[in-house]
DNA sequence: GTTTGTGCAAATGCTTTGCAATTTG
DNA sequence: CAAATTGCAAAGCATTTGCACAAAC
C-alpha cells in the first residue's frame, strides 16, 4: 500500500472514470488526486486547499468542490460526518475498510478493522437483498479516568 | 415502549438533568422534548420548527437550535450525519440501539440491530481502555437489480 | 429582583453557483 | 473552434450569535 505502483493504478482508474464520463483529464484533476492520496488520515477541504497551495500547487477552493463529487463516485474518495458541521475526507484505503473511533468529540480519530463488520454486510445484503455499496461505522469514546 | 408511562420517564429523566445542571425547566423545553419523543423516525430542525407550529406550539428555530446541544448530551436525542450537509435528529431507542441502511441517497432510512456490533463495541472498550459513549453504523445500499 | 431563556434579525462559515476567461479534445 | 473546466466573487443556506424583552426562580 502506498507505493508509486498504487498511485499509477489509481490514476488510471480515475482515468477510466473519466474517460467513462466524457469528461476532460485536467491537471487540477490529477493534482488533487494525488494530494489526497499522499495524505494521511482525514482531511476538509481547507486542509486540502492549504496544503497545494504550500506545494505550490496553486488551485482554487472552488476546483476542489467541483471535483470532489465526482471523486466520491468514483469510490476513490470518502466522506465522513461526524462532530464538525463541515464535512471531512480520507482516501479509499482499498481491500481494509476501516471503521472509526472517535476521541473527545473528534479530536483524534483512530481506525481499526473488524471481521464482523464484513460478516454483517453480507448478511444485510442477503436478507434485504440490497446491495452495500459502502458503510460507516462510528464509536464515539472518551478515554477512561486515568487517561 | 412509547407508552404514556415512558414518556413521563423521560421527562423525568431530563428534569433531572435541568437540576443537576442547574438550568430552568421552561415550557419550551419540554414541548421540544414532547415533540421529539412523538416522532417516528428521523427529522431534521425545519421538520421539527413545522410540525410544533402545524400544533399551534409556536417556537423559533433558535430555540430548537439552543437546547439541541443540550438534548444530546442527556442521550435523549441522537444526531445523524448522512448523505445531506445538513443535520438529522432521531430520539434516543433505549434499550435497542439500532444500526442504519441508507437507501438511495437517504431516500428511505431502515433499521436493524445486530448483537455484534455491541460485542465489538465492548471489545474496544477493553482492547482500547476507552468507554465508548455512543456509536452510528451506517450501510449504504442500492436496492438490487430487479427492485 | 436577579439571572437565565426566548426569539428576532443579523452574522457566520461551509458549500454552491453564475459567469468570463481558459483549456481540452 | 466547440464544449467543458477553472476560478473568482457573489449567493445560498443551515447554524450560531447579539441583544432586548420575557419568564423562571
């Protein structure tokens, strides 16, 4: 995970959206692409914005809401709602699907995989005959007294 | 459940809380408590601010908005945070805490619960030394194929 | 009576949108 | 060169806040 191989297939995956989609293979596309990808954890938009204009990447805040639609579609991009009003994003972190934990109302987040998530999916999609497309599972946690 | 007996429980239970914290047990309060507890399903604040004027309870949104924060941390209301950018509300389930299918975008909302989502949620507890205070599963699916 | 709460209207801040200039295909 | 995209600035909209009046204690 996370090596220049990865980065090329994930490209060309969007690429393969695009392509898809008839829509225009800009660089800011790519750009913000790729800096969603050398970020760790979770990220907003200004994060986001902050960070290519220090690269000198300079783009607008605007460029990366037109896009970030798009990137959710594409699954190459995640949403999360949780504490803030205003709405976070992590990479797809491809085969492990981690779910969250919350610390003091969002002031840290770790992550943490569990088998039984997978199971209950399954089963979701058996019973309902749905299809799970995705899934986002919170706790919310304080840490205990002797911190 | 969502007898007349439960209801004077739970304003009971936030009685107490205005107590303990000090703070005035205005009619406003309970009429938005009230109101919250005689709703099925999910709601957002514009649903809640219609349906108490629709009763002639005339309130303002401020006030809704003022004692949210409040109706939170007492756990007899819980927040959600899919698929709009805005918030929706749902009263607290006690005992059962139920897990969420969004459907289509948020269309249509379902609810299941599941035994191993509170033995995850005590693995953590003891994996992480953390009291986990609350949690929100969200599944998002798409009805299959042939509807 | 003092302090807290309500509710209007104005402010805030993330997100969206209109539109001219630019770029892609 | 036609159509899509960028990016600025303005608009939108859920939520928050300041403040005068009213209500709780």
């Amino acid at each position: 995970m996370g090596t220049k191989q990865d980065m090329e297939n994930i490209k060309k995956q969007f690429t393969e959206l695009l392509v898809k989609k008839q829509l225009r293979k800009t660089p800011e596309r790519y750009a913000i692409l790729t800096e969603i990808y050398e970020t760790k954890g979770e990220f907003d938009v200004d994060d986001l914005y902050l960070q290519m204009c220090n690269k000198k990447y300079a783009i607008s805040k605007a460029t990366i809401y037109n896009n970030i639609e798009l990137l959710l579609e594409s699954k190459l991009l995640k949403e999360h709602r949780f504490g803030p009003r205003y709405s976070r994003f992590e990479k797809n972190h491809f085969g492990e699907r981690p779910s969250h934990i919350i610390l003091n109302e969002g002031e840290e987040v770790l992550e943490f995989t569990d088998d039984r998530i997978h199971d209950i999916k399954t089963e979701i999609e058996k019973r309902f005959n749905f299809k799970i497309a995705d899934y986002s599972i919170y706790f919310f946690a304080e840490r205990s007294a002797e911190g």
